[in-house]
C-alpha cells in the first residue's frame, strides 16, 4: 500500500511538473517572460521531488531522464531571464523528457 501512495504521488508530481513546463512554453510563445520563469520554477520544485522520490524507490533511468529534463528547465529559465525565444526549444525538450517519464511509468 505504501508503493502504491509513493508512485501515486510521484505520478502527480511528474504531471504538475510536466504542466507547469507547458505553461512555460505557452508564456514563452506570448512573450511573457517573467510568467514563463515563474512557471519553471514551480517546475523545478515538483521535479526536484520527483527525482528524489524515484531515487528512493531504485527507479535510475526514469531518475536520469528527470535530472535531465530539470538541466533543460534550468537552460531555459536563464534564457527567459534573457528574453531568448529559444527557451521555448529548451522548454520542449524538458516537457518530451517528462512525457517519456510518465509513458514508462504508465507501463509499470
């Protein structure tokens, strides 16, 4: 019963950070940088969960693809800091990453 609360939780946290990275993309796409940087970070804390809780549970590749997926946020949120459009590439790539996450996770 407690592995079925902790990949509950892990799947809520893999989706509000998945959610969050779109919502970046969206205020990157309107030129709201300050929104997009907000919503990344909200990113960063859910995933930073996320990875902690996949380290504990053993889970290493799902684990890599988050820690990845969290160097992407970060890229992008230094490039909104700059109001580089290409942040919203950055921000793909995390959002795929999370995507591929959450697939594996589907499939357990």
């Amino acid at each position: 019963m407690t592995r079925g609360l902790q990949t509950s939780e892990l799947r809520g946290e893999l989706l509000g950070g998945r959610a969050a990275v779109l919502d970046a993309r969206v205020a990157i796409y309107s030129i709201n940088f300050g929104e997009a940087s907000r919503h990344l970070e909200d990113a960063r804390g859910l995933l930073g969960r996320a990875a902690e809780r996949l380290k504990s549970l053993g889970r290493d590749d799902e684990l890599k693809l988050v820690q990845t997926a969290l160097a992407s946020i970060d890229d992008a949120q230094r490039m909104a800091g700059k109001l580089d459009q290409t942040a919203n590439s950055r921000a793909g790539d995390a959002a795929k990453m999370l995507a591929d996450v959450l697939d594996a996770e589907a499939k357990r």
